[in-house]
C-alpha cells in the first residue's frame, strides 16, 4: 500500500471538522494545483476539497449530487473508499 495522508478541515457546510485519509500520491504524484479532492459528506453533498502541493486545503467547492451521481459514487468509491484511486474519482468527476 502506498502512502497515505490525514487531511482535516472545517466544513463549509456544516461547520464540523471532517477528516479524512488521502493516497499520498494524489497530491505528490499532481503536475496540477491545486488537487481536486472529493469528500463524500452525505448522500447529496461532496465537498470538493482543494489541496496546495503541502497538503494544506485552500478553498473548497459544494456540489449538490442528483440521484444518479450519488448511484455512481456509491457504487465507484464510498463502499470501497480505501482502494478509490484518483483515476476513479476522475471517472465521475
Ligand atoms: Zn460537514
């Protein structure tokens, strides 16, 4: 397994603090800043985390999901959210 990385941030939303583990590569292995991260929050809301090369999290984006996209998120990477790569959340985003 590779390396992993513990983001926390304070929700935009709901104002709660919300961690969650990353692949240490999404950020390492970008070309590309800030990273796109999606935190799956319920079964309507990601909140789409931007993340700076140190891992620090500038700014963040709320999308409410329709049905179909909680189906796909469900089914591409909330069950199985350990073994989400990145190539996967770019499937559905
Ligand atoms: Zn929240």
């Amino acid at each position: 397994m590779g390396e992993k990385t513990t983001i926390k941030f304070e929700c935009p939303k709901c104002h709660q603090w919300h961690q969650d583990v990353i692949d240490s590569t999404l950020v390492t292995g970008s070309k590309i800043f800030p990273v796109r991260y999606p935190y799956v929050h319920d079964a309507s809301l990601v909140i789409l985390c931007y993340i700076d090369a140190h891992f620090t999290i500038r700014g963040f984006e709320q999308i409410t999901l329709g049905k179909n996209t909680v189906d796909a998120l469900v089914k591409k990477g909330k069950e199985q959210k350990a073994a989400t790569t990145a190539a996967d959340w770019k499937n559905i985003f």
